[in-house]
C-alpha cells in the first residue's frame, strides 16, 4: 500500500473477480486459473494487485472459485502492504453471484471492484472523486475501441449516464466498452440475488441504470486476456521483465485535481512546468520558493509533505551553472543536489506520493560518449571534469529513485534534460549556461559598441538546444506514460556547434561585431546530443522553432532589464538621490 492514501480510501475495499474457469483460455493456460496466467514471468493478477497498490489501497478481496488454492498459495495474505482476503465459490455463481459472495467479507462503504481478466490504464483515484462527486452514483469505467464488436457497447447520455449495452455484434466499429472497473455502494451489492449464477454484465448492470449508472471514460489501454490472441498480446502491452521487476505497471493520465509538486518552481525548467500545468488546467499545483521550503533542509520537506500530501512531484530544484560556476562553486553544486534529491524522494516515498519525476542532466554521460547518448552509456567513462561533482550528484540522485523503486516499489523515474532555455533563464554572462550566458554578454556588447567579444573555447563543440516550454509538455507526457526503472532522455531538439548559436544570438540580438573565441579556454564535452527515441516513442514532438524560441528568450531578458533599471530609478526616488 502507498503509505499516506488510507484518508482518501479509507472505507473503500477492492474485490477482484478472480473466479472464473476461463474455458476460451484453456488451450493456452490449461493448468492454473486464468489469473495465474504467465506474462513476464509474472500472474496477471500480480499486475492487477500493482495498481491497486500504486494507487493506494488498503484492503482487496480476491473472489476465488476454480483452482482457488492455487491464487492462495501465490498470493498469500499481504502484497505490497496491502491486506489480501479471499472468497470462494464452491459452484460457479457468475461475476454478480461471485461479487455478492464476496461483500459477506467487506465491512467498507464502497466497492472498487475488478474484472480479474482484464486491465486498464486509468487514475484509479481521479475515478473515485468522479464517483464522490456523481453522489456515490454505481460507476463503470469505460475503455474507447476502435472496433467494439467482440466486447459489446456502452451508450452514455451527455451527462456520462449510462443509456443502454449493446451486446456483441449488435455494431461494430468504434465507441466505448466496459473495461471492467467498478464503483459501487455496497447496499446495491448487497441487494444481489443468492442461491443461483448471476451475471453483472446481463442481470445487474441493465439494473443499475434507472439508479443512475454512470460511465466514467480512460484515454489508457485497455487488454483482456479472455482468448489466447488477447493473451499473446499481454507481454507486450506490459513491457520488459526487466521493467516489471521494480513493480511498474502501464502509466495512466494525470488526473487534473491531483496535488501536484513541482519542486524548483523558481528555475527555468521549474518555471515551465508549472506554467504549462496551469495552462492544461491543473488545479492544485504546488510550487513553493527556496524561502517558503528550503530543500536542502530535511524538517523543512518533511513539514511540508506532511501538510500537502502531493500525489505527482516534479524534481526541477538543485543549483546549477555554467562552466565557471561549476570551475568556482563544485563543493556548493554537489552539497545542494545531494541534500535535494534525498529530502525529496525519501518524503515522497514516506507520504504516499503515486508518482514522481527527478530531472538529472546531459552531463551525467561520460565526456567521450558515443552519439547519440544513449542511457546504456551511463556509467561507462569519464566524466567532463569542468562538471564532474554537478554530474555525480545528479547521478547519484538518478541511482536513489532507482534504489527507492527497486527495494519500496515506489514509482520514481529519472529524466535526461538536453541543454535547456527559455524565458525564466538566469541571465549571467559568468555563470550561466550556453545562451542565457552568450544574450546577456552580446546584448551588453551591442550597447557598449564594442567591435568584437571574445567566447570560450574553439566553438566545435556541438549541443542540442531544448526550448524549455518544449521540455515541460515532455515532462508531462513522461509522468503520463513513462514507468520503468532505466532513465529516459528527454531530448529531440536543435543541435548547433557553439560557434553556430552564437551566430544566431547575435543575429537575434543585433549584434553587428566579431565573434572570437578563445581557444586558450576549456571547451567542455565535444559532442552532447540525446537519443530520445523513447520519448518521441510516446508521442512527444519539440513544438518550438529555435529563432522564435530565441527571439522570445531575448524579450523576456530585455523586459527583465527594463523591469532592474525601473525598480533601480524608484529606489532612488524613494531615497532622495535620484
């Protein structure tokens, strides 16, 4: 169980109806229950028990019949910190007589209740308040199919009411099914018939409707395991062994309601994040300054997951720099990133939190690379000694929520930023990075006149530019869809050599002099370019052109600017020395 969700769940049981003979499926599983079927080396009722306790539940009932002995013997009384109890039906009774059976054994208000053959990716707690808010209301999660002729239909009114089922074959094409995910008050459960088989599906269900039965819709997949074609389908759709050894399961929608923490609000990625939450309608978005929760300080977070409980954090905090800052400051960036990573993560693991997304760096990769970097690489050379104490922190932050999942099952996942800018950037042309740095100092260059600036370095080396706003829509497409232990690269942009984005800056900025470079001066990595193939896998796309990514980047600068000189006149004004 996550730790910290009983309020939410606190009279509601799950029963999974595990009871089934699965005739259809027994040329492919002819020796065990239908949910001790193999997929990865797992039961697929394992991946079902994964849910619940990633979602937090406390208490579930496994509604046994066929082989019971069998799902008792895999499962045993406890999985995850969940409580597991069992029923068992000695004649076949049917998925309404199973489910009335079971409810002898749930002493909570509410029943979540899970077909044992089938799954589908859905925020189990966004269903919940749905249900909360819909008066308790008898609700089905509803899966959209491109074709519905072997499932059956579910016809909903425009207020999400359930109007009809249609039964197999009776249209075909796309709509929505039943995913087989339930909500119910357990005095509507309890009014089932006993004594004789009972389907929910053809006898109960039709009931419900004049009660107010409600669908409640998933954009995630749905997979049954009814047939052996469905089946051969299983491994696939729940991803590598490896993967599931940490516990993942599929990833389902943010819900727009959960308490989300985006730690580091103030920094550039941070920054974007929160905004890019705000603007798809997130309504409980936490982003706290340095000054209100300082992450280095343990008491601090602690005090403050403890007051918020946040369901979803965003990991965007830890001081960086440019090369100088890191030449200058690598004892200051280590302590930092250390301390902010273990305070996070731990607290999240500590108060429940259902997912969280810690941002590392490109130059967690060794310094010769092969490119494009892939995650394999990691580890496997030298790091750019410029940032070498930056990037093991970061690393040792990526190895943590690794370590946190693997011996806690909690779902932490660890993202690879490419080079970042945009409008939130600290412009400093000393300890900034690439081009917050380089606006800064030729913006400086254009008003001072001077015939030419002087960078570091050759300006050979080759870097992909990631728009921030860009990078924050990949944030949250990785916290929708992306759940497994191996870091994923979070890149896909422009790639320039320096010399390149110096040229379009100045460009941009209109800076008419000479560009020179220095190469006396350290150059960094010589090459940094992500393959984020996963990523774009998912679905993700850069959105942002790089000049117009600049040009909104040099305007944010220029009104910063004028926003210092205006606060700078008022202060004198205010003194009398103006």
């Amino acid at each position: 169980m996550v730790a910290g969700a009983e309020d939410l769940w606190a009279d509601v049981t799950a029963v999974i109806l595990a009871g089934g003979v699965g005739s259809r499926l027994r040329a492919a599983v002819s020796d065990r229950p239908k949910g001790l079927a193999e997929v990865n080396g797992r039961p697929f009722l394992a991946f079902l028990l994964d849910q619940l306790a990633d979602a937090g539940l406390p208490r579930v009932v496994l509604c046994t019949g066929y082989l019971a002995g069998q799902i008792r013997a895999a499962f045993g009384g406890e999985h995850r910190g969940m409580q597991l109890a069992y029923s068992h039906e000695e004649t076949p009774l049917g998925t309404g007589g199973a489910l009335r059976l079971a409810v002898e054994a749930v002493a909570d208000r509410t029943l979540l209740v899970l077909n044992g053959d089938s799954y589908c990716e859905v925020d189990l707690k966004a269903a919940y308040r749905d249900f909360l808010r819909a008066d308790r209301r008898p609700t089905l999660v509803l899966s959209r199919q491109a074709d519905t002729s072997r499932f059956g239909r579910v016809e909903c009114d425009a207020g999400s009411r359930v109007a009809a089922f249609l039964e197999k074959g009776q249209q075909d094409g796309p709509g929505w099914i039943n995913a087989g995910i339930y909500l119910v008050e357990r005095p509507l459960v309890a009014a089932i018939p006993t004594g004789r088989a009972v389907s929910l599906e053809r006898d109960v269900f039709p009931g419900w409707i004049p009660q107010g039965l409600r669908g409640f819709p998933s954009a995630g997949r749905f997979l049954d395991i009814g047939t052996p074609e469905s089946y051969a389908q299983a491994a696939s759709f729940f991803g590598s062994p490896a993967s599931q050894a940490a516990h993942g399961t599929p990833a389902a929608p943010i819900d727009r309601e959960s308490r989300v923490l985006v730690a580091g609000g103030e920094t550039l990625i941070g920054a974007a994040i929160v905004q890019t939450l705000s603007r798809r309608g997130f309504t409980h978005v936490l982003h706290p300054s340095a000054a209100d929760c300082p992450l280095t300080e343990a008491a601090a977070v602690e005090d403050f997951f403890a007051r918020n409980r946040p369901e979803y954090v965003f990991v965007a905090a830890g001081k960086s720099g440019g090369i100088e800052a890191n030449r200058r400051y690598p004892a200051d960036l280590m302590v930092d990133n250390l301390l902010t990573a273990t305070h996070l993560c731990t607290a999240a693991l500590r108060h429940g939190t259902t997912k969280l997304l810690y941002l590392a760096s490109s130059c967690c990769y060794p310094k010769e690379c092969p490119q494009p970097m892939r995650v394999e690489h990691l580890g496997t050379g030298a790091l750019e000694p410029t940032s070498a104490a930056y990037a093991t922190a970061k690393l040792a932050g990526v190895a943590l929520c690794q370590s946190l999942r693997q011996q806690h099952g909690a779902r932490l996942i660890a993202g690879i930023p490419a080079d970042v800018f945009g409008t939130q950037c600290r412009f400093d042309a000393e300890n900034s990075h690439v081009i917050p740095a380089l606006i800064a100092r030729m913006h400086a260059a254009k008003l001072a006149g001077d015939p030419a600036i002087l960078l570091w370095g050759t300006g050979a080396p080759r870097r992909e530019f990631l728009f921030a706003d860009d990078l924050a829509e990949a944030c949250l497409v990785a916290m929708d869809r992306y759940d497994a232990p191996e870091p994923i690269n979070l890149g896909g942009g422009t790639e320039l050599t320096i010399r390149d984005v110096a040229a379009l800056i100045a460009a941009v900025v209109g800076y008419r002099g000479e560009i020179r470079f220095d190469t006396s001066r350290p150059d960094g990595a010589p090459r940094k370019l992500l393959d984020s193939s996963r990523l774009l896998g998912l679905g993700w796309t850069p959105s942002t052109d790089i000049r117009a990514a600049l040009e909104a980047t040099y305007a944010a600068f220029v009104a910063q600017q004028a926003g210092r000189r205006d606060a700078v006149a008022e202060a004198r004004k205010g003194s009398g020395t103006a």
